[in-house]
C-alpha cells in the first residue's frame, strides 16, 4: 500500500470513529440539535463521499426519529 493509500484510510477510519462517537451520544442523550446536525454533517462529508457504515449509523438516527425515540431540540 502506498502512502496516499494509506493516508486515505487513516482519515477514512477516524471519520467512521468520529461519527459513531457523535452518533452514540445523540442516541444516549435522545435528541437532537441543529449544532448536532450540523457536526455530524460536516464529519460524514469531510471524507468525500457517505460510506456504507456511516450510512447505517445515520439510519440509525432515522430510525429513532421515526419512531418518536429521538427529539429534535433548537430547530
């Protein structure tokens, strides 16, 4: 593997980290806010593209949101 190769997938895996940390606390806490949304956007898409994991984590956050389990707050 060459060194941008692997650059890629050291900041690729620490955005997965990051936005399972950030979902994890949304989920904990049971809501919600625009200053939530928005940190959780901005980490998803400072790796360039949605992956298939931070695409289930943010299903996860839709999920309780359908269902009533997440309050969004300060909207």
């Amino acid at each position: 593997m060459n060194y941008q190769n692997s650059t890629y997938t050291d900041v690729s895996n620490q955005c997965k980290l990051a936005v399972k940390k950030i979902v994890d606390r949304i989920l904990r806490s049971g809501k919600m806010s625009r200053q939530d949304h928005i940190l959780l956007t901005s980490t998803v898409l400072a790796e360039g593209n949605v992956s298939e994991v931070n695409r289930r984590q943010i299903n996860r956050l839709f999920d309780r949101i359908q269902t009533g389990q997440l309050k969004l707050i300060d909207w």
